[in-house]
C-alpha cells in the first residue's frame, strides 16, 4: 500500500502536467490574435476586432453602420477602435510588437506596402479575395509583389474648387489650363483675398498637393529631375510670387486652406472631397469643382489616390484570418461602396459604379471624372515612396522660400 | 539564569545587529537603485542599442533588428541636414537661454521691490509657463501669421513696419521667431527660481553694504549677483538641458521648416524616428542629445564641486 504511493503520485502530477501544458497551448493559440474572447471550443467565430482611424462624426458613425451592416450579415459581432489618424501607424506597431494585432485593420493606401513589406498581413488572394473591376491606381497601391494586401471601398482625389461668386463678379471662367489658372488667380486677388489657396507644408500632404500639378505635366516620382516636374514646381512658384497665393501656403495644412476659402479669403482651392461638409455647414458660399487645370490642352488631369483600404493581419486562428477576411469582401460589396461614397462623399473604387455615382451624386462629378484617370502614390515606388515623397515637399520648400529655382530645386533637395 | 539568557541574546541580536546594519544599508538603498536602473537605466541603455541596430519598421513585427555597428553614427553625421542642425540647435539653444534669463533676471529684480499688486502680476508671470505647449504654439502660430496675424496687424498700424514681417514664412526669419516664443515660455521659470534665489539674500547684507557705500550697481555686482551665482548656475545648467531637446515647440510653429531653416537636433530625432521608421538613425541623433546633456551636466557638477572646496 505504502509502496504504490509514490507512483499515484507521479500519475496524478503527470497528469496536472499535461493539463496544463495543453492549456498553455491552448492559451497560446488564443493570445496571437489578440482577442481571446472570439473563438468558441467549436472553432465558431463570433466577434471580430476592427482598428482604423475614423475617430470623427460624421464620418464615425457612418463608417460604424457599415461595419455593423458587415457584421450582421456574417453573423459576428464586431469590437471596433478608432484612434486619431496621425497616431495610426504607432498603434500599429505597438500592437504588432506586442502580437496583439486586431483582425480587420484599416491603412491609408499609402501605407498598406510599407506594412506588407514587413510580413504582417495576410495575402487576400490566398482568402478568395480578388480586385476584380477596381480602378488600377488602387489595385497599385494595395498589392505588394504581386499580391493584393487590402480593398478600399472607398477612395478620394483633388481637384480644384472654386467660389462662383467670386468668378463670376470678377468675370473669370473656372480654368482649364495652367494659364488660365495663373491669370484666373491673379485677377480675383484683391486686398485681403488670395486668387488661391492651397497646401505646400512640408509634410507628406504638401507632397500629396502638388501631384496633381506633377503628374499632370508627365512628370513622374523615379525621375524627380525632369523637366517637367520643374515645370510643375514653376507653377507653385508663379502662383506665390505673383501675390495670388499667399506665402503662408508653405505652413498651410489642407485644413487651413478650406479654412481660407469658407472665411473667403482665397477664391479657389486645391482639395479633396471630404471637405464638403465642411463647405455645407456655410451654405453662404456657393462653390463648384472642376478637374485640375492641364499645363497642355493635350494633357489628361493626373490627380492621385486617397482613401484608405482594408486589411487582414497575419492571424493564427485560421477561421478567424478567414472571417476576417470574408467581413473585408463584404465591405468591399457594390453596396456597401456606393453606401459609403454617398454618405461620406468619397467615390466607389470600382468602374462600373462610377458613372451611375456621378449622376447620383452631382458634386462629385469632377471628382469621379478625376478618379478614373487618378494614380496611386506607391504604384511605381511601392514602400519606397516615403523617400521620393520627402525629396518633393523638401524641394517645394526650398523654391517657394526662394532658396532654390524651381529647376534646382530638385537637385538640391535630393542631397545632390 | 533569566538575567543570563537575556544578556546573551542582546550580545546575539548586536552581533547580528552589524551585520544586519549593511543590509539595511543595502535595502534602503536597493528600491533606489532598482528604480534607477528601470526608469533611467533601462532606456538609456535601450537608445544605445538601438542606434547600433537596424532598428526599422520591419522590427516590430519581426522582433529582429540586425546589428549594424555605426553605421546609423555616420549616416546621421552625413546627412545634408546634420551641420545646419546642429548649428540651428546651438543658436536655439545659446539665445534662447541668454534671453530668458537676462529677462528673468530683470524682472526678478524689478519684482524684487514691493509694490503694490506685485504679488499678483508675479503670479500672472507664470500663465506661459501654465499652458500646454501645444497649446501655445497653435496660438502664436496664428499671432505670427503674415497675412492676418495680430502681432503684423498691430505693427503695421504702428507705422513700425510697411510689410508684414515673414515671422513663420521666411527661412531667415523663422528661427528668430521660434527663439521668442522659446523665451516667452521660458521666462516664468527663470523669474521663478530667480526670485527666491533673491529673496534667501539676507537684507543685512544690503544694510551693511549701504553702509560701505555700495549702493545700486555696486550692490548687485558685489552683493547680488555673488549669492546668486548657485542658483544661477543651477538654472543655466537645467535651462540647457531642457532647451537643447526642445521639440513641440518647433514641431507646433514650423515643423522644422521653411525649408528646414528651423530643424534641430530634436526635430531631426523625432523625424527619423516617427516619419521615416528609421528609429535607429533616431535612438543615434537622441544619443548625441544624451551626450551633450550630459557634458553640461558634468560641467555644472565640476563646477559646483570646486565652489564647495572653496
């Protein structure tokens, strides 16, 4: 009796010890996605973690009614963050140090290859995703070698917009060419009032500004020192030092430029949809919007990319990277993309809801012209954007201050 | 037998009592020393791993970070930016900390005299330094605006200047304006320390001085000024070390522009490291922020010692 003591004792340690091994590993497969709570014994999944920086109403909740339309429709519950925009992609790291990831996580388009780069997030081919009839700039920006990384919806671009009863008390037409642009803006400025505004800070919103003018002109991010990217920083430049743009554009954030035009201190503006409802709260300015002005009539409007796309972090739980990536498709539905776009004046991504949209929704008709034509940032440089984005708003900085012609601009600000 | 056991047990307990006395020593000292090496230790230690790593975006997700010696030193002394950083970070440095505390000096000594209301205006002194810094910097951003900003608007109605002044716009101008802001926010400090710095001189000491016939300026630079010289020096050695890695500031007025004519040291740091993702280059630049910190603070020390020799 005594004897056999010591060997029920091993058994029933042994036994804890397993025990508890396979909780760790069950701990363990839990603790990846960061979540824990979602998966059920049987493998259901039943809730979902969303992150994105939608921290604002209107554009909240609204963004809130899809995920909740997303979540009803595949039976899950979803426990979404939102954090301020600007503060996005620290959340992300911390959270990817930590394995703590949430399994639908928004990226602005620009970011979606600098983090696929990194092998954080899960190719949606490989989940049955595809981008099939999305405009080719988005595609660009949300596949990395050859794998597509996220889906937007939604996407944005600039173009110009202009307060109809300025033109039309100083006799002016909304501008079709560069020329017409420069004589445009300095007729219509006036003690008090600039012909323009628009962003030339040095951040990468003052580089994002300036595409359009670039891109337009055939200029292009691999090769900074042409000619006609100098033509297009000349633009910039006339626009400042002939008084029709004031000389605080190289601080101005987009925001402060809509801020100009409301207050009707600049007659025209270089901006982005998402100002509208802004413009609507002051229903004292009557405004339209017309493409970005051609430095050659022969030239089509090249305007880049906004909006932010979806995407799939790397997730041990199968089923859950699966859910996760079901609930992407279905935000990416025709549906759900014109409820978006119409809500929160942005613009399908895909083709054939264009048109349509544009009759829908006749404020937006320069925008969806503009779109179909539009390019991403990283489509050519992938994660190496960054770094041409940097060369360009260093080199707008430099010739508006007047430390460098347009022509050298470039050349200096690119260290060579 | 009881009057034994006791004593023994004293002589025991004393025994163990020295013994004990340096593990007191240590305990006491122990909770210090762990928050030291946590909360000081730690980081700093971190930084210079880093700056030897290619610590990128990459690593977040990965957990690896290459070992790469110095090469993230000599890509920071390279770079095109490093020379005017460092220069921009010296002039920031040099004339914000000789503004703020001639200024505080003066107004320390003005506030020295009683008058009436001197108390409260002392106190409103502070509300620059009350303020969140980013709170300040969005307001003199739009005080210094060209077009509509009010300090432009009330110098022109002044007939001082005919055209606005580029405060923010111009890169010969921007730095000069971020130096006063700089000073704006660091008076309080300096009038703060100043004045209790005066007000610990005995009146004797002036009594007696008046006395032996010194008087005004005379009293300042033989009574004033040497009791205030360990005050003084303590204020200088922290003002360094607080101005030199100075960034909301910069971050809120400028962002280092117009074409980089307001980049510092600091500036630089933040934007290799949250801009770019080369947290690497960052942790080096913050390490040579480190350093020079550290120089004055040794400096200070040496010096402080020898006062107290004498």
């Amino acid at each position: 009796m005594r004897s056999k003591r010591p060997i029920a004792a091993t058994a029933s340690a042994l036994a804890l010890a397993l025990a508890l091994a396979a909780c760790g590993a069950n701990g363990n497969g839990n603790s990846g996605n960061g979540d824990g709570g979602g998966t059920s014994s049987g493998g259901a999944v039943t809730s979902l973690t969303v992150l994105d920086y939608y921290n604002n109403d209107p554009d909240k909740a609204l963004v809130q009614k899809g995920l909740d339309a997303c979540g009803t429709k595949l039976g899950i519950s979803i426990q979404r963050e939102t954090v301020p925009g600007d503060t996005l992609i620290q959340k992300v790291l911390q959270q990817a140090s930590s394995k703590t990831l949430p399994d639908v996580l928004m990226l602005d388009n620009p970011d979606v290859q600098q983090i696929a780069a990194t092998g954080a997030l899960a190719p949606l081919n490989d989940l049955g995703l595809n981008a099939d009839g999305v405009i080719q700039g988005m595609v660009d920006a949300t596949s990395y070698q050859g794998k597509l990384y996220g889906l937007a919806p939604v996407t944005n671009t600039l173009a110009l917009f202009y307060n109809k009863d300025m033109l039309a008390e100083a006799g002016v037409q909304p501008p079709k060419t560069w020329d017409e642009l420069k004589a445009a803006a300095k007729k219509l400025t006036k003690p008090g009032r600039y012909g323009i505004a628009f962003n030339a800070n040095a951040t990468y919103e003052g580089s994002w500004q300036f595409l359009p003018a670039m891109w337009t002109n055939g200029g292009d991010e691999t090769d900074l020192k042409s000619p006609q990217v100098a033509e297009a920083l000349q633009l910039w430049v006339d626009l400042v030092q002939s008084g029709s743009a004031s000389k605080s554009v190289i601080n101005w954030t987009q925001g402060d430029a809509k801020d100009q035009f409301v207050a009707g201190k600049a007659a025209m503006m270089v901006n982005g949809p998402w100002q509208i409802p802004a413009l609507q709260e002051n229903p004292k300015v009557k405004w339209d919007v017309v493409t970005f002005p051609l430095n050659k009539p022969d030239q089509t409007p090249v305007a880049p990319l906004g909006g932010e796309a979806w995407t799939v972090p790397l997730n041990k739980d199968q089923a859950k990277q699966q859910k996760a990536a079901d609930f992407v498709k279905c935000l990416n539905s025709d549906e759900n993309e014109l409820a978006w776009a119409k809500a929160r004046f942005t613009l399908p991504t895909k083709t054939a809801l264009l048109d349509q949209y544009a009759k829908d929704v006749p404020s937006m008709k320069a925008f969806a012209e503009q779109v179909k034509t539009a390019r991403s940032r990283t489509g050519k440089l992938g994660d190496k954007w960054p770094d041409a984005a940097k060369v360009i708003y260093q080199a707008i900085q430099l010739a508006l201050t007047g430390k460098a012609s347009a022509q050298d601009a470039f050349k200096q600000a690119s260290g060579g | 037998m009881a009057q034994a056991t006791l004593t023994r047990s004293v002589a025991v307990r004393r025994q163990r009592g020295r013994r004990g006395e340096s593990l007191t020593k240590v305990l006491f000292v122990l909770p210090a020393a762990l928050a030291m090496a946590a909360l000081f230790g730690y980081p700093v230690v971190k930084n210079v791993v880093m700056s030897l790593q290619d610590y990128s975006l990459r690593t977040f997700f990965t957990g690896q970070a290459p070992f790469v010696g110095l090469k993230n030193y000599a890509a920071m002394v390279s770079d095109q930016l490093f020379s005017q950083a460092m220069v921009n970070t010296a002039l920031f440095t040099i004339g914000s900390i000789a503004f703020q505390f001639s200024i505080g000096l003066a107004l320390a000594l003005f506030f020295r005299r009683n008058f009436p209301l001197g108390g409260l205006l002392r106190s409103l002194l502070l509300l620059p330094w009350l303020l969140p810094l980013i709170v300040s910097s969005a307001t003199w951003r739009s005080i210094l605006e060209q077009d509509n900003g009010i300090l432009n608007r009330t110098l022109t109605g002044l007939h001082l200047i005919d055209q606005p002044v580029p405060w923010l716009n111009s890169p010969s101008v921007a730095l000069i304006a971020v130096i006063g802001v700089n000073i704006w926010i660091g008076i309080p400090f300096n009038v703060t320390l100043l004045y209790s710095g005066l007000s610990e001189i005995p009146d004797e000491l002036y009594e007696a001085g008046q006395l032996d016939g010194a008087t005004g300026r005379r009293a300042f630079v033989h009574i004033t000024w040497p009791n205030l010289r360990a005050v003084a020096g303590v204020l200088l050695m922290l003002g360094v070390v607080y101005t030199i890695k100075v960034l909301d500031i910069i971050l809120g007025l400028t962002g280092g522009g117009p074409a980089n004519a307001t980049q510092t040291l600091a500036t630089q740091s933040y934007e290799r490291s949250f801009v770019d993702f080369k947290f690497g280059e960052g942790a080096a630049l913050s390490n040579l922020l480190i350093g020079l910190s550290f120089l004055f603070a040794i400096f200070y020390l040496r010096s402080t010692r020898r006062a107290v020799d004498e």
